[in-house]
C-alpha cells in the first residue's frame, strides 16, 4: 500500500467521522428545539384557556349584575306600587 493510499483512506475516515459527529449534533440539536416549541406551545395555551376564562367570568359577572340590579329595582317597584294601591 502506497503512502498515498493510507493517507486517502485516513482522509476518509476523518471525513466520515467528522459527518457523523454533525449529524448526531443536528439530530440533537432539532430535539431540544421541538422540546422548547412543545414547552411555549404548552404555555401560551394555557395562558390563552386563562385569559378566556377570566374574559367569561368578567363578561358574565357584568351581566348578572346588571340584572341583579334590574330585579331590584323591579322589586322595589312592585312593593312600592303595592304599598301605593293598599292606601
């Protein structure tokens, strides 16, 4: 084997090392970033169920108030005018 051909095969497993090692590196590299997404994507969700939730209640408690508050001015009304009609 000529000097030259054992300095090509070397070249070679050099080179093909070298692929695997960056390979596996990229490999990891899109786990840990599809870990990160999942992990934002996790959190933004349950930020949005919050601020959703937190809008129903705000609009629905706003709505029953004001209802509350029809009632009893409907209910004053009513005892007022019976009052009125008892005289």
């Amino acid at each position: 084997m000529s000097h030259y051909s054992l300095v090509e095969r070397r070249i070679r497993y050099v080179v093909a090392i070298s692929l695997v090692l960056l390979i596996a590196f990229a490999v990891r590299l899109v786990d840990v970033q599809a870990v990160r997404a999942a992990g934002y994507a996790n959190r933004a969700d349950m930020e949005l169920a919050k601020k959703s939730i937190k809008n129903f209640k705000s609009y629905f408690s706003t709505k029953i108030a004001l209802l509350t508050k029809i009632f009893q001015w409907l209910e004053i009304s009513q005892i007022s005018k019976f009052r009125y009609e008892m005289q």
